[in-house]
C-alpha cells in the first residue's frame, strides 16, 4: 500500500514540480482535441446531411393516357415488388394538375384553362429503400422499371447526377476529414511524448540514484505513465466542455442544423487520456 501510495505521490508531484511544461502538454491535448472534436462533429454532420439529401431522391414514371385503371395496378405491383423499392405513390392527372398550380401558386395566368386540357401525365413517384439511396442503387431500380412492359428510359426520372457529384463531394470531404484529425492526432502524440522527455531528462540523476538503490523499471515508469495519463485526461476534459459549449452556441445560431451525440464529450476525455499514455510510453520506451 505504501509503494502504491508513493508511486502516486510522485506522479502526481511531477506535475506540480514542472508546471510550465505541465501546462503547455495539457494545452496542446486540449487544443488538439478540439480540432479532433470539431472534425468528429463536422464529419457526423456532414453524414445526416447526406444520409437526408439522399433519402428525398425519388424516381418518378410517367405513364401513357392510354393505361386503363387494371394496368395501372399490375404496373404498381411489379415496381412495388422490387427489392430496392419502398414505396410506391400513384399520381393521377388531377393530382399533378394540383402539385403544378402549387408549384406555380401565385401566377396569374391559367395554363390549363388557356390550353382547354391537361397535359400532364400520371405517374409513379418511387421511394427508394435505405439500401438502395445511392448512385448504383438507384441505376439498379432504374434498369428494373425500363424492362416493364410499357415503361421505356425516357419515361423515368430521376437525378441521377446529383447523386454522383453527391456521393463524390462526400467522399472527398470525408477524405480531408481524416487526414487532418490523423495529422493533428499524431501532433497531440508527439508533443506529448516530448513533455514527458523533457521530464525524464530533468530527472536523469535521481532515475540513475533510483537504479544504483534496486529500483526497478517499472517503479520508475509508473510515476511517467501516471504523468502522461493525467495530462492526457485533463486536457481531454478542457476540450470537451469548450466543445459542448462551442456547440451549444452553433445550436442557437443554427438550430436544427448541429447536432451531436452526448457520447462525444466521454469519448474526447477518455482520448485524451490514451493521447496521454501512449506519448508517455512512447517517450519512456526510448529514453529508459
């Protein structure tokens, strides 16, 4: 119990005895995980952007006026047994005429009345399954619909481009994403390591009396571990209640449009605190 209760008095000692560089490995956690953090937001927002963009993606069929009533519900069972499909909407004529003048809700002039008749068609509007939202998904129904009988391509509509320049978009800033949260990672970590070099240097003498007495190397890395993990921690802690209340004041600005899981803030604690141990142990590793 006494060996426990030294080894702890000694880690924690060291963080008092050299405040400044302390001070400075916790600063640089906390920054770096506020950039990590701020990443992992960006990142997660970025996905329920294009997770929500891409569940309003629908294909629409236009039908010939020649289907009668009987074909229209064969035509529908067969979309509606596709796997990719979700669900199937019937627009009637009427129904498009109203979808149009509200569309158009403010325009003086009557098309339809000018015209004497409704040219709009009737159609399936086609809601895809979650599987199904993306670029070769939406080709897959696409294919399907052009081989029923009576649908040809030029009769199905949907944004097929802005899927793929979606999807690439996407993918591009999910890329720039990471490479800058692994290069700011890999900062936090060498700085880290750093500190506690620094330590281990100012220290050098009492490690070597330490070593001539039978200490062995664990008693002197523990008190360097303990170091590292609580400057780890508390940086971790500083960073996530800047982040939450960076966060909260977005919410304000932008309600509706941030929105982060509370597991967040634990998890940037508990990163800070392995950014902490594994700088240590890198820096113990090569200078012990």
């Amino acid at each position: 119990m006494g060996r426990l209760i030294f080894l702890l008095k000694e880690g924690f000692g060291g963080l008092f005895r050299a405040r400044f560089a302390s001070m400075v490995a916790v600063a640089t956690v906390a920054i770096s995980l506020v950039l990590i953090g701020f990443f992992l937001v960006v990142t997660i927002n970025l996905g329920r952007l294009f997770e929500n963009l891409r569940s309003r993606v629908e294909l629409e069929v236009f039908l010939d006026d020649s289907f009668d009533s009987l074909r229209i519900e064969e035509l529908e069972e067969q979309i509606q047994r596709f796997e990719g499909v979700e669900t199937v909407t019937f627009i009637s004529k009427e129904q498009a005429v109203a979808e149009f003048k509200q569309l158009f809700q403010g325009q003086e002039e009557d098309y339809f009345e000018t015209l004497g008749f409704n040219p709009l068609p009737a159609s399936f509007r086609i809601k895809l399954t979650e599987s199904y939202r993306s670029s070769t998904g939406a080709e897959k129904v696409f294919r399907y619909l052009s081989t029923l009988d009576g649908i040809r391509e030029e009769d199905i509509v949907y944004r097929r481009e802005f899927l793929v320049l979606l999807e690439k978009y996407f993918e591009i800033a999910l890329v720039v994403d990471l490479v800058i949260g692994a290069i700011v990672c890999l900062s936090a970590l060498l700085l880290v390591s750093n500190n506690v070099r620094l330590i281990i240097l100012s220290k050098q003498k009492v490690i070597e009396t330490m070593k001539l007495v039978g200490a062995t190397q664990r008693f002197i890395r523990i008190p360097l571990f303990i170091q590292g993990v609580t400057q780890g921690f508390i940086g971790g802690l500083l960073a996530a209640l800047f982040l939450y209340g960076l966060i909260k004041l977005a919410a304000v600005e932008l309600p509706g449009y941030v929105k982060v899981s509370w597991e967040l803030y634990p998890l940037l604690v508990l990163a800070g605190g392995l950014l902490g141990l594994a700088g240590s142990y890198s820096a113990v590793r090569r200078h012990l």
